[in-house]
C-alpha cells in the first residue's frame, strides 16, 4: 500500500492566488465530477487514468492532489501515479466534503471556469445579444445577415440555426470579412448555450470588425425554448480566406493579444522551456486537425483554439503552467491567447514560423505507458467461443459507443467499478475483454484475472477488429454491469433534452459570476 501525504483545502487554495501549479484531479467518473468540484478541479477519472495522465500532466514531479466522494478511487488513483513515477502525491484533505465543510466553493457541471469567465465577459463588455424571436425575424424578412456557429462541427450538424454556417471559435476573426464583407452585413454568432456565443461575439468586436455583431442569447437551447424549429444535418462551413483578408485579421488579432498581454515566444524560448524540469509547459495548435495533420511541429498537440479556451481543463489539467500556442497565420493563437490571458494562464504565442518547422505529419498521439502483457485472441475465435456457455465479453468502451453498438451478448462496464460490475456477470470459465481499440481493455486484463481467477483474454484491435470482421452486432442498454456515469449528459447537446432541464443549465449559467466572487479564486480579468 503507498502511502501518500494529505493536503488541506487551505493548502490548495493559498498555492491559486500564489500562481502556483496546481493539479487538483478529481478521479470519478464524469456524471458524479459534474455534479459538484472545485472551480479549478479536473477530471481524469480512474477508470482510464493511464491513458490519459503523461499527457495532462507530463512533468511527474507536479504537486498532484487526488479526490473522491468517499468511494475509495482516490488512494487507488495514488498508487497508480506513483507507480507510474509521480513523485508528489497527495489526497485531498477530507475528499469532496473535507472541501465543503472548509467552506470552498463547489461547482456543477463541466468546463465551468470557462463558462463562468464567459458569464464575467458578459457583465462587464455588455457584449451585445438578440433573442432567438429577434433572430428569428431577421431571417424571416430576408435581412442582410448571415449567422455564424461558433461550436465543433459535429455539434453543428447535429443541430443548428437554420442558414448557419460552421465557423468554430478561433476561426472567426480570421473568416469573417470573408463571409461577411460588407461592413452592413450584419454577424449573429451563435453556439448551444452561452459561453461560445458570448466569447465568439465578443472576439470580433475585440478584433475592431466594423460589422454589427451579436450573439444569439441562450444559443439553441433558447431557440428551443422559443419554440422554433432548428435545422439538422447541415454542412456549411467557411471557405478559405484571402491573403487580403487573413493579413487584416492578423494585425487585429496582435493588437487584441498585445492588449491582453499575451506573451511573444521564438522556438529557442520553447526549447528552453520544454527542457526546465521546474515548470510545467504545454505546446498547442490551435489550427483545424485537418491543418494539424497536414504538418505540424513536433510536439505540438492539436487543440483547435475555440474548443482550447472552452474546454482548457481537458488538456490543461495543471493550473498555473506555461501554455504555448501555434498557429501559421497570427490570426487564431492570438486571439485564444488573448482568451486564456485573461482566464488567468501564462501563454505565449510561437512567433516567425516558416512552413519548414511544420515537419511532422499526421495525428497526434497520447503518451502512454508501455501496455501490459495480455493474450490475444482473434474476433472470429470470440465468435466461435460464443456458440457456447463458458465465455463472457466484457467491454470497457464509452457507454454510448456500447449502446450505440457492441458484441452480442457483451456486458458493459466500467474498470474502476470492476468488483462490483463482476458481482451482476455471469460467472464463466474464460472472460474476453474489449474496447473501441482494446487499449483500454488492456488495462483491465490483470485486474479481471485477479478478481475471477479465470482465464482472461483480450480481443485483438478490440470491437473495431470485430466490426472490420463482418461479424453480428447488437445495440441497445441490453448488458449494463455498471451504471452510465461515464460521460455527464449535457443540456445543451443532443436534441431530446427536457426543456426543464435546459432552463434549469440557463439558470445555473446566470449564477456563475456571484459563484466566482464566492470562490475567490479564479484570478480572471476583462480586457
């Protein structure tokens, strides 16, 4: 059993207004992360901690604090850390409540000190919003307007304003006197709540874009409510932008940097700072993963910058480091640093880049321990294995890509509830695991051997090998060993969410900036 320090509420809150590094990870599953944390906590659940950690806090001499809620996943998460060659671990004083009863503030929901700087965006800039009737209207009457969407692509084909065009947070200012340029032309920036929309709007008047701009209050969710009806499985998106253009967007954008005092890096700097052993740096792209996988320099991860500033805790998880950030036109990572400045980061921006430095190519991959032992066995073994009674298939994937799709007969099941998961499992004479690729799968392969005592084999390239096979599936909740907890369902993606629910996330949203001041430590500031 490791031992590991504790560390108090107090400690932690005192190392926030010191700038210090802080990794608070909270190491549930996301359901329960979502329904109360620390401002500045990130989830990295248990269950998939190896395969996520090396990259979301690669210097293994961070100050790392572990939590819980009292179900034991915390002093689990430690061992593995230091087994993995962390070398300051700690536990949270208390866990979640220890937090509480200190009187820190606690959070609900996801990605929150981006949605509660959004809030504070809006308060102090009076960022400019038209209701979805207004919007509405305009389109109605064939108005000189053009409506830009400012989430993931994905998200806009799921559902978008209708005559919206795919336009993701860091492309904005560089894409929109492309799309809209005449100065008249009035620019609604829209995203499924709040905070893209806001954050968006606020971009382009920040950049000095002569156009009239707005956000689409509430996003689609208030577009929703107002019962209008939202267009789906759309596939506009920007079209490249002149040389004319992107050289403006470019001066506008370094001016709105210079002002949030973003700071200036050459790739000696980045060397320099990549080899200190004392700060914890990290090297984004914030281009499209097209771009990224075209070429990129070495190192880099690829975070498209509008999704980087909203969701920072995902890649960031270590409060207080040093964010680098690349793009090859000086348009996006000005204007995400200008964002990430003012969310409180130390972040420069990589200047005099040439296309040569953009050496390396293809998709970026996570740093990961080198995987553990585990037989294989081929899909169309498992198939034969199926025909009897003595095989049962445990599968670690995402509960939606489960449901979505499995092996027959599968069980779904979560590898940080694995004792639990077994007790509602068929016993059997040999267990097959899988995942979407097996390398989650993998993990799991010691840890069912040790709780069964059986033969445990892993399913060669996982259910995707068994999909490339051609063989049968099955879709549907129709083995669940271990409740969905996996992923918080978030009001404002999808299209069946209950409308009481969608005005219950506004609610909560308005509230932020009063959470802020109670918190006391988010060190944010408006430009």
């Amino acid at each position: 059993m490791t031992t590991v320090s504790a560390r108090s509420f107090a400690q932690i809150r005192q190392a926030l207004l010191d700038h210090e590094e802080v990794a608070l990870i909270d190491v549930r599953e996301e359901a329960p992360f979502a329904e109360a944390h620390p401002l500045f906590a990130a989830n990295i659940p248990l269950s998939k901690l190896e395969l996520e950690v090396y990259s979301r806090i690669p210097r293994r001499d961070t100050q790392v604090t572990l939590y819980d809620n009292g179900e034991g996943l915390a002093s689990r998460a430690a061992e593995r850390l230091v087994a993995l060659g962390y070398t300051h671990v700690s536990l949270l004083e208390g866990g979640l409540d220890g937090w509480r009863q200190a009187g820190g503030e606690l959070f609900i929901d996801v990605n929150v000190p981006s949605k509660a700087f959004g809030e504070l965006v809006e308060s102090q800039r009076h960022t400019p919003s038209l209701a979805a009737e207004e919007v509405q209207a305009l389109l109605d009457s064939q108005a000189d307007v053009v409506v830009l969407d400012a989430r993931r692509f994905d998200e806009y084909q799921t559902m978008s304003i209708p005559t919206g065009i795919s336009v993701p947070g860091a492309e904005l200012v560089l894409r929109a006197r492309e799309l809209a340029p005449d100065p008249a032309t009035r620019i609604i920036v829209n995203c499924a709540g709040r905070t893209r929309s806001i954050i968006g709007t606020q971009s382009l008047i920040n950049a000095g874009l002569p156009n009239p701009v707005s956000a689409l209050r509430n996003g689609t969710i208030g577009w929703t409510l107002a019962g209008q009806k939202l267009a789906h499985g759309q596939a506009r998106r920007f079209a490249p932008t002149s040389e004319k253009h992107r050289q403006r967007a470019a001066e506008d954008a370094r001016r709105v940097a210079d002002k949030a005092r973003v700071g200036r890096a050459t790739l000696n700097d980045l060397h320099s700072w990549q080899q200190d052993t004392t700060r914890t740096t990290y090297l984004f792209d914030v281009r499209t993963l097209e771009e990224f996988e075209a070429g990129h320099l070495p190192g880099a991860r690829s975070t498209p910058g509008g999704q980087l500033v909203q969701e920072t805790d995902h890649v960031a998880s270590v409060r207080g480091a040093r964010l680098v950030l690349v793009d090859d036109d000086g348009v996006r990572a000005n204007m995400s640093a200008s964002w990430l400045a003012q969310l409180g980061w130390q972040v420069h921006v990589l200047d005099d880049l040439q296309a040569a430095h953009f050496s390396e190519r293809g998709a970026w991959v996570a740093p990961v321990p080198p995987p553990p032992q585990a037989e294989l066995i081929s899909p169309h073994t498992l198939a034969d294995w199926l025909g009897h009674e003595d095989t049962v298939v445990l599968d670690f994937t995402a509960s939606a890509n489960y449901v979505k799709r499995h092996i027959p007969g599968a069980w779904w099941a979560l590898r940080a509830q694995l004792p639990q998961a077994l007790a509602k499992v068929p016993s059997a004479q040999r267990y097959v695991l899988t995942c979407g690729s097996s390398q989650l799968a993998r993990l799991a392969v010691a840890e069912v051997e040790a709780l069964t005592g059986k033969q445990v084999f892993l399913l060669q390239d996982g259910t995707a090998g068994w999909i490339a096979a051609q063989l049968p599936l099955e879709e549907g909740d129709t083995h669940l060993a271990s409740p969905r907890i996996d992923r918080y369902r978030r009001p404002y993606e999808g299209t069946d969410n209950p409308r009481e629910a969608m005005q219950a996330y506004l609610d909560w949203e308005f509230g932020l900036v009063a959470q802020l001041a109670r918190d006391g430590t988010h060190g944010f500031y408006v430009i």
